[in-house]
C-alpha cells in the first residue's frame, strides 16, 4: 500500500499523452479503494505537469515521508 503523500517513481508510459513517461516521480496526493491513487508530477518550480490515477502496479513509492510543506 502506498501512503497519501508519499513521493512515486512512475513504472509505465500509460500516461505518456499527459506528458508523463516511466521514471518520472511525483506525490501520490489521493488514495482511492480498490489500489488506485491520484498522482500529481510537477516540475521543479511547482507547476503541475500532469494530474492523473494510476494503479498501484503503475508505480513505486519512493519513500515515506511527505513534501515539507505538507508536513504539520
């Protein structure tokens, strides 16, 4: 299972048309039943890539910890 924040490593080109390829990270920001989470990849300057759900086999989680500005 992978965490609400926590940051994933892309493993397929099934989003390819978003801008997203394998190897890409991002923030898994939503986690939905059944394995499916929301993932959002940005660039280095905060500007959303793309925002798409992807199964959990479609990605990595790279860690556990949460974006510092996310932390409380």
């Amino acid at each position: 299972m992978i965490e609400q924040y926590a940051k994933v490593r892309i493993l397929t080109n099934r989003f390819h048309a978003d801008g997203v390829r394998a190897g890409d990270t991002g923030y898994a920001i939503e986690c939905y039943p059944k394995g499916r989470y929301e993932v959002e990849i940005s660039k280095s300057d905060g500007v959303t890539i793309a925002q798409f759900v992807a199964e959990e086999a479609e990605l990595q989680q790279n860690d556990h910890r949460t974006p510092k500005k996310d932390r409380k």
